[in-house]
C-alpha cells in the first residue's frame, strides 16, 4: 500500500534527491538473522551529490555474517567516495553510520541510538571530522574507531553503551578534543593505537573512564 509522499520498494531503489525532514526506513523491524535486509549505500564520489539534512533513517542494516560492509546500514564504502551527514538521527538499525577505506567525510550534530552494534563506526578511514554527535544506547560501541588514523573527533557525546569512545587497532595521530562519555561501560577507550591528542575530553559516571 502507498499513500501520499510515500515510496515502497522490494527491490534497489537509486534516490537522485532528498530534502527536508525525509524518513528512510525498513519495512521490518529486525536487522537480525530471518530479520530485514534494508540498507542505504552511498555511492557518489563528490561532496555536494549525498549532504544529508535533517534526515531520519531507521532499522535499515543486516547483522547477519556480520555484515558485508555496504549493507552495514547507511555506508559509506569505498576510496573515493564522499558526502556528508548533519542533524539527521539514525536508529534502531544493526551500525547507524559505517564508513570504510573513505576519506573527507563529516558527520555533525547526528543522534545515533539503538544500533545492534555501533552507532557511527570508522575503518579504516582518514581525514574524517565527526562533531558534535550524539551516540547512545547502541549495544556495543557509540563511537568506533577501527585501524584509522588522522581524523578529527570535537564535542560528540557517547553515553549509555558498551564504550562511549572506542579507538583500536593502529588507529593513530587522531585528535579528540571536548567529547563526553559517561554512562558507559567503559569510557573513552584506548588500544594498540599511537600518537593521538586528548584535549579537554570529559569522562565520568562509567565503569571505567580511560
């Protein structure tokens, strides 16, 4: 059944255009095994063709196999491939945000929550600039930093989750400045990752801070 300012579709859908308050959105509600297999894939390779405002996306991705990458739930999956996301909320999916072997992304002023994984994930990724984002009660991570270096965290939040801020894995010569985490298991997390700078980062209320 469609109704008016609605599109339905069981097969790829290529969206050209996007504007002002657009929910984006499974037809299911499981991203698990037997569940949906909803996903968004940006594609374009310039900065202007996928901005993203105001947005709001949710239960798209598939946990099953742990995901391929592009089917994560919104990904950005490639060298080459660029856009940005702002003040759009991405939830209840399997990883709100994922990002791979891309670079001169942004990501700002997003709610990401109630992700089966992660609520914005980066591997592999360099030159990325998330702030001001908001990430909580995802299952595990609210911020994931996987094998990627010389990228700019300011001012995001990551509460309620497994690790408010994690970084793994040879991701190096990061800049975190002014980020929250509290209310987590662990806070801001640190491991086999080199030369990253702290400034003014607050870390309190979890199981362990730093």
């Amino acid at each position: 059944t469609q109704t008016l300012g609605q599109t339905h579709s069981s097969s790829t859908a290529i969206v050209a255009s996007l504007t002002r308050n657009v929910l984006i959105r499974s037809s299911g509600t499981n991203v698990n095994s037997g569940g949906n297999s909803a996903y968004l894939e940006n594609l374009v390779t310039n900065t202007t063709s996928f901005n993203v405002s105001y947005g709001e996306f949710a239960y798209l991705g598939t946990a099953v196999g742990n995901c391929h990458g592009y089917d994560c739930g919104i990904s950005f999956y490639g060298a080459g491939v660029l856009g940005s996301i702002s003040s759009s909320t991405v939830r209840n999916g399997h990883i709100g945000i994922y990002l791979s072997n891309t670079s001169n992304i942004t990501l700002s002023a997003n709610n990401c929550y109630g992700n089966t994984a992660y609520g914005i994930h980066l591997n592999a990724c360099s030159n990325i600039t998330l702030s001001a984002n908001n990430s909580y009660a995802n299952t595990q991570h609210g911020i994931w930093i996987y094998s990627s270096s010389n990228n700019n965290l300011s001012a995001n939040n990551g509460y309620g989750n497994l690790t408010g801020i994690d970084l793994e894995s040879s991701s190096n010569n990061n800049i975190l400045t002014a980020n929250n985490t509290y209310g987590n298991t662990w806070g801001l997390y640190l491991n086999s990752s080199l030369n990253n700078t702290l400034n003014a980062n607050n870390s309190y209320g979890n199981a362990a801070g730093l």
